[in-house]
C-alpha cells in the first residue's frame, strides 16, 4: 500500500493522477480461514484491522452480503460522543473515543473526526438532574462533560432559539467538547484499506446462508452464496441482521431490529457550529463538512427489516427542529433514508462469547453504534483472538440476560443514544 | 405509517392510532417463581425477530383500546391480516399469500388511502 501523504498529492498532481492505486483488493475467497467476520461494516472491517495489527492473525475474510460500508456504517448521523452514565458503557464509549482521536493517523486516512462538541439540551427539571448526574458521573470518571446555562448554550450555538416563550423553553444544556463527527464512508474505507494492506480479505455482495458446526458444536465454516468457506473462529457483527445469522447457528439473541431513519437537507455555508441532541423532544442535528444539514429521527415502534420507516418519525423530528431553530423552517430536505438497528433490551451493546464454541458476537449497537467503531472492533478482535473478553468489555456479555446484571441506558440516554 | 385493521372496529385506521406490543402468542409460565434462570431469560428477554413472516400484537390505544393480535411481513411490513386477541395462531388464509405478498412490492399505507394524496 503506498502511503497517503503531501509528498503523494504532489507526486500523483505531476503524472495527472494516474499513479493511484485501488484502496482495496477483492480477492476470491480461499477455500478457508483462521477467522472469518460477517459483515463489513465499520465494527467488522475494524475488528479485521485489528486482529491483523495487535493479534498478528491475517488469514482473516470479512464477509459481506452487499458492499462494504453499505448498512449503518454509511446510514447513520455520525455522531461521536461517551458521555454515557454507567462504568460499563463509559469504559467502552471512552476507549472508543480515545481511538478516535488519533485514527486518521492509526489508519493513514483522513476520517475527517471533527470534536467540535455535542450539547444535549434540557428543557425541564427532569433533563436538568438527569443531565447532570451524567456529568457528575462522567467527570469522577475522567470524562469531559460540563454543564452550561441557557446564555452559554446560545454564545456557543448562536442559532439556538432560548427565549421563555419557545414552545419547547431550554434551561440549559450538557456539553461534551471532545464529542464531534467523522466521516462515516471514510472510517469503512480506512479500516478497509488498511486491513487488506495487512493482508484480509473482504469479500462484498457475498451472503452467508448458513454456518456450519462440527460433532462438538464447534464452529467449521459459513455457507455462502459463493460455496463453503471454512473458519476456526467465526465472528458476527451484521448489525440488524445479526437475528437472522445467529439463528443459523441455533443461538437466540435478544434482539429486536428496528427501522431508524435519518435525513439530510440541501448544503448551505457554515451555521451550526457543533452537534445539538435534545432527547426530550427528540431533536438530533449537525452540519457536515459538505454543508448538508444532517438530522436523525426516531426508531419505528415495531419490529422490521425494511430499511425504510413511517412519514410521522420523520415530520415529528423536523417539528421538534423547526421549534428550537426556527431560521431552519424554510430549509429543503434534499434525502431521507432508513437503517435497521438491533436493539437489546437494555438498550447496551451484546460483545462476548457465544454458547457455541469458536462463534463470538458483536451486536445490539441498536441506534448508537457509530461512536463505537473503533473501541467496538478493537475490543472484539481482542475477544475473537484471546477467546475471552477484553476487561472493557467484560460486562457486555450476552450472558447478562440470564444473570440480570443489565447495563440499563435505555433509561439513561432516552431515545437519542 | 402503517395502515391498520382493528378487527374490533372493523376499520382501517392509520398507526397513529396504534401502539406496537411485541410478539404475540407469549406465554407466561405459570410457576414463574419456580423455573430456572434460562427459562425466565427465555421468556422474558427472547423473541423472535423474524425476517419475513411474523405474529405481533398491536394495540388500538387511540380508538377502543383493546389489543388485539396480527401477522406482518417484516420485509415489506405489509399486513397479512389480522384477528382478535385470546384466538390461537392463526394459520395463513391460502399458504401461497405469503409469497405472493412478499413479491409484491408497495405496501398500502396511510398516506396513499387515506392522507392528503387523496
């Protein structure tokens, strides 16, 4: 792989650009692996990245059913943040962050990460507590997170509507200064690019049908729509369908795949400095760096794999918008799109071991996934190559419906997660 | 949004009118002190989450209140039909809808039959 640098722009701006190499190979499979992941989204290309740098295990082959970086990888609203409030998630969210920050350089890709900061706003006594108990619990625990009046919240997004007569009135906000954005396609390609350098294989519009298992139960290999491919270990990460391929190899998770959809409206010059979140209302917005505002909007209630969603999520979303920033009223909306989240039932992501042996799991990101790539992958190649669960992780396990020890965030990050 | 037959009303109203209420055909086992910590995690925690057909419960919460039961398709989300609560399981009405149905693409909603396209 030829490294991304100043001296390569200048090189390749000499021969007219015809010096640049594919980012990726797309090999056929070999006949077998020592690993294979499913799916090859940001979790799954990571996790192949990582086992191949901190594992020195590079017979890997990233399966994915349709092109790399096509389901929530490059659907969601790409917002970055770990200003959760329990250990288990802060441990996890953090690492991830930590990541973050030096990724672009860790990958040789610009993933555009961009901590220009989130702010959740409160808009009742009930936010206000909540708010600052998670910034109270964020800060013993090393986390940035500040508390910030109304007055401060408009100096740092001045498009912010605070005045006492807003249908929705603010009475302040939770900062996180180092939450921001990244470039969601360029994390899927930047983990890509520098897993198949180190020798991965990804191997797109390729789906698994099946998994096959051994006399012990152990796993052997996934069925695919290009033939049997043998693997000792067998990691899923396939998002909102990790229902469906779990359940070829017996296990039940609890899950519930849910449409979320998001939209983006037509680019304008730079207005929205940061990130705003009100989960009260259930607001979520940003600005990309392409001038787009992006917005997300709720989960349908009921159980699909539709990768679409209701009208009324959506029209809820931009009310909710158009109160607290009403110069957005006249504001077209150029897109809209759906995903399928995989939600556990407290809402906390499911990484650990499987009751078949040599099959681990990497799923139940539900609505929040995104922030997580990096710390998720890291720590599940940790869990695919040690055969046991990174410490930041630990308490992820799938095993935790069963012992009742739940990492309750659905009550602590509401809807916006 | 969703179109939906309350089969007590005997209409179709749109889903705001509805609320979703899980799986259908859950049983709550009866000596629920005395089973094990899998068969709780299993009854409590576990559900289907199919791709493709699937049996829900709604509730009509915004028109008579009463819950009631329905099979989707969770491809399309297209109504198969459905029936009142406290009836078993209902088996398909011909064995060949459910594949022609999931053929076909569109799916009717609230919007084209009842919103302001019309």
């Amino acid at each position: 792989m030829r490294k991304y640098s100043v001296f390569a722009i200048a090189r390749e701006a000499m021969r007219a650009h015809k010096g640049w190499e594919a980012q990726w190979t797309s090999p056929e499979p070999r006949s077998s692996y020592d690993v294979i992941i499913v799916g090859a989204g940001g979790h799954g290309l990571g996790a192949a990245y990582y086992l191949a740098k901190e594992h020195g295990i590079t017979n890997i082959a990233v399966i994915e059913k349709g092109w790399l970086g096509g389901g929530n990888t490059g659907r969601n609203t790409t917002i970055i943040r770990s200003n959760y409030l329990y250990e288990e998630s802060m441990d996890i969210y953090e690492h991830s962050l930590k990541l973050w920050e030096g990724l672009s350089q860790d990958l040789n890709y610009n993933v555009m990460y961009s901590p220009r900061g989130v702010m959740m706003l409160s808009h009742n006594i009930h936010d206000q507590q909540s708010f600052k108990r998670h910034i109270n619990a964020n800060r013993l625990y090393g986390i940035d997170n500040e508390w910030m009046t109304p007055e401060q919240a408009k100096a740092f997004v001045p498009v912010l509507d605070i005045s006492k007569t807003a249908r929705y009135p603010i009475n302040g906000a939770a900062l996180q200064r180092r939450g921001g954005t990244a470039r969601h396609d360029a994390v899927a390609w930047g983990f890509a690019r520098a897993a198949a350098d180190r020798g991965v294989h990804i191997i797109q519009n390729c789906e698994v049908t099946g998994i096959r298992r051994g006399t012990g139960g152990e796993v052997q290999g996934v069925e695919t729509s290009k033939g049997f491919i043998g693997a000792k270990k067998i990691g899923v990460s396939a998002a909102g369908h990790s229902s469906v391929v779990m359940e070829m190899a017996g296990v039940r998770v609890p899950l519930a795949s849910n449409p979320l959809q998001a939209l983006v409206s037509e680019p304008m010059k730079p207005i929205f400095p940061c990130v705003v979140m009100s989960n009260t209302v259930h607001a979520y917005i940003s600005q990309s760096d392409k001038g787009e505002l992006v917005i997300g909007a709720g989960t349908d209630q009921y159980n699909s794999y539709s990768q679409t969603g209701g009208l009324q999520i959506i029209t809820h979303t931009l009310d909710a918008i158009c109160e607290l920033f009403p110069m957005f009223r006249r504001v077209k909306m150029m897109r809209q799109w759906g995903g399928i989240t995989d939600n556990t039932p407290d809402r906390s992501p499911i990484q650990g071991v499987t009751p078949v042996p040599g099959l681990f799991v990497n799923c139940g990101w539900g609505t929040g996934g995104f922030k997580a790539t990096p710390g998720s992958a890291n720590l599940f190649a940790h869990l695919i190559a040690k055969g046991e669960p990174h410490k930041l992780a630990a308490g992820l396990t799938l095993d935790r419906f069963r012992t009742g020890r739940l990492i309750d965030e659905a009550a602590a990050a509401a809807v916006a997660h | 949004m969703l179109l939906i037959h309350c089969p007590y009303c005997e209409e179709d109203r749109s889903e705001l009118e509805f609320r979703w209420a899980g799986e259908a055909h859950v049983v709550r086992p009866e000596n629920i002190a005395a089973i094990s910590d899998e068969e709780f995690a299993e009854f409590f925690f576990l559900r289907n989450n199919e791709k493709g057909l699937t049996y829900e419960r709604w509730r009509h919460i915004h028109g008579c209140g009463r819950f009631f039961n329905a099979a989707r398709d969770t491809v399309s989300d297209r109504f198969l039909m459905t029936y009142k609560a406290g009836l078993p399981k209902q088996p398909l009405p011909v064995a060949e809808k459910f594949a022609a149905i999931a053929e076909e693409k569109s799916v009717e909603t609230w919007e084209q039959t009842e919103g302001d396209a019309r």
